[in-house]
C-alpha cells in the first residue's frame, strides 16, 4: 500500500463515468474509475475528509488507517 500525496478528478455527466486521478508517496501515479455519480462523489468525499488515505494496487481500492469510534 502506498499513501496518497495528492489526487484531481473529473466526471463526464453524458457517460455517467469519471476517473479519480492519484499521485502516490513513490512518485508514481493511479487512476480509480467511477461508474457512477455516487461512487464518484464517495471516493472524493473520503480524499477530501480524510488527511491519511491509502492506495492498495492490486485491488484499486482507497484504504483508510484504524480509527477510534467517533472520530472522523
């Protein structure tokens, strides 16, 4: 896994599809797609609330450190 240093995002409202663009802690960069509105607006709402997100390759899936009941 590796920590998430930055991302940018755009969603095309025609195809009903968007892309989450990702820059990683290695220098290297990923790409989510989003096959919807609302999976799209998931993804950013966890980028955006969240200070420490991960990247896990294989599966392309946005991880989130252990947290405490109650605290965001």
């Amino acid at each position: 896994m590796q920590t998430v240093i930055g991302y940018r995002a755009f969603y095309h409202a025609q195809s009903n599809s968007g892309r989450v663009y990702l820059r990683l802690d290695s220098g290297e960069d990923a790409e989510i797609a989003a096959d919807s509105p609302a999976e799209f607006s998931a993804m950013l709402e966890v980028l955006r609330r969240h200070p420490e997100v991960m990247y896990e390759e294989e599966q392309g899936l946005l991880v989130l450190p252990w947290r405490k009941p109650g605290t965001a």
